[in-house]
C-alpha cells in the first residue's frame, strides 16, 4: 500500500491519496477528513466530489461523505437546552431554519498517524476543538481512524474525547454517498424497528411501525428518512458491486437513507441518534470530563468486474 500528500492551490482540494493495484482511496483533511474517493477494480463505489472548485461547491450542498459530530442530521432551529442552559447553532439549512450535519464537515483535521503495510494501510485524523465553536462549547478531540484493506474492506472509527471539566451532549453519524449507473435496479436490505415520520421541515415528530420488507429493489422509491434497526447492518447491491455496512453502538442504531433526484448515488448514513436529538433525546447520549467513546462502521464490498 502506498499514500501520497496531493497538494493543490485551494488547500481545501488538497488531500491525500491511499492506493495499491486496483484500490483508490482519496481523504481530504481540511473537508473534515472526509473520504470522497473509493474506487475498487475501476468500479466506483463511494461517489464523491470531483477535484475543483464545482466539486466545492457540490460539497457544500451534498455533504458527500462529511463526519457528522457533534450531531447528525439536524437540530430544529439550530437551538437546544443542555443542563438549564439555552445554546444556538450556526443554522445553515436556511429554507427549513434548521442546523445541518454537525460542527466538523467544514474543519481541518491533523494526520497524526500514518501505517502501511503490503495490502493494508491505517490513517488517524485528529480534529481539537477548545470549547469555541458556536452553539458547543465544550472542548473535545476526535479522531478518525481510516482503516483500508486492499481484500474488500474498510472501517472509520469515531474516537471522541471529553477533554473539558463539564459534560456534553453529542451524537455521531457519516454520510457517504454510493454509486449507481442505475439506482431502479439496486436493492437495499435492512431489518428496521422503527420509522421516523417527520414534518415538513424534516424534523422527527412521531414514531412509527417500519412496513418495508427487509429486502427490495429500490425501483422508483425515494427515501429521505430515518430508522432504528434491529440487527446493526445493512446491505446494498448494484449491478457493479455488493455492499455490506456494519455499524454497532451500545445505545441504539439508526439509518437515514436519502435518495437524490437524479437517482445516480444514494446516501446511507449510519447515526447513533436521530434528527434533533438533543431535543427529542431519541439516541440521545453524554459524555462525562475525561471520558473517551469510540464508534466504528465496516464495509465490505464485493466488486463484478
């Protein structure tokens, strides 16, 4: 396994490249350590942004790939009460005046490790917040730990760290986007308890039976929708690839599924609590001073070609 350190002139494009044989992996540091390439045996299975200033753009509006923390999803208003105290988010979803996908999407993170080996390479990520970010301040590090393997796998590990004097509330989520030359024929497995109706500004207000069958063709459904799951995978097949996300968290799993209108990618975002959560407190967890969490996704992918 081999990593390179592509610069480019707008630092943000700059990134580095993790590749051996027919792997690519491309992780950009100052995009909050986001992944936004994985190409296995020239098949294309994590659809990022292109390498310009158009990419940028779709980022800004896709979130492809971005690390949610210290929320997933939303926060209705972008305000919130924690221990008494009232606390506004930045809202960067204006049409529907809500906070959107967390606090790190846009931060640049530390490459504080770097291991390779012949067909397997692990890189660490660290992002330290000293308790001024807005609507946060609490002080915290994370880290994101890439593990990439050229036999059909790779894992992101969440390592959270309370390094304040108080605790905090939080949750975690991703949110990569995965090709499709045609989504109508790809099929979608998971075994859901709950669904979360929401209202029109996509906040959860009610929990429901979920009636989807654990398997089916996705066809001319849409999704922008969250649920809770009994077993904590969920499985995505193409005519290119199969998929298999793993994704295990003591207080419960979640999955919000998107699919875009031009019906060329779906996201599957993988979350330890649901939109507004530190308002509806579904998921809802804290970290005390000094305590660290750690949440970690698998996939495993099986290419056609």
């Amino acid at each position: 396994m081999q990593i390179n350190q592509i610069t480019h002139k707008n630092k943000l494009l700059s990134h580095f490249h993790v590749h051996h044989k027919h792997l690519s992996v491309k992780i950009f540091p100052n995009l909050g350590g986001s992944i936004q390439e994985l190409v296995v045996n020239e098949t294309k299975i994590i659809d990022g942004i292109t390498i310009d200033e158009e990419g940028l753009e779709d980022y800004k509006s896709t979130y492809k790939s971005s690390v949610l923390f210290p929320f997933p999803n939303r926060i209705e208003d972008g305000t919130y009460k924690y221990k008494g105290k009232s606390y506004q988010f930045e809202i960067n979803e204006p049409p529907n005046n809500n906070a959107i996908h967390g606090l790190v999407y846009n931060k640049s993170f530390e490459m504080v490790e770097c291991q390779l080996y012949e067909e397997r390479a692990k890189v660490i990520l660290r992002y330290v917040s000293d308790g001024n970010l807005p609507g946060f301040p609490f002080p915290f590090e994370l880290d994101l730990v890439y593990r990439i393997s050229f036999r059909g796998g790779l894992s992101l590990t969440f390592i959270v760290k309370n390094t304040g004097d108080g605790t905090f509330p939080y949750g975690m989520g991703w949110h990569p986007y995965f090709y499709s030359d045609d989504l109508n024929d790809a099929t979608f497995s998971f075994s859901s308890k709950n669904f979360y109706a929401c209202n029109n500004r996509s906040i959860p207000f009610n929990a429901l039976d979920s009636e989807l069958p654990e398997e089916f063709k996705l066809e001319d459904k849409t999704f922008d929708d969250a649920f809770s799951l009994d077993n904590a995978r969920c499985d995505f097949n193409t005519d290119n690839y199969n998929l298999s996300l793993d994704f295990k968290y003591p207080e419960g799993t979640y999955l919000q599924i998107y699919t875009p209108p031009h019906r060329k990618n779906i996201a599957i975002e993988p979350m330890t609590c649901v939109a507004n959560s530190f308002n509806n407190q579904i998921g809802f967890t804290e970290l005390n001073p000094g305590d660290s969490d750690t949440w970690r996704i698998d996939l495993f992918y099986i290419t056609k070609t």
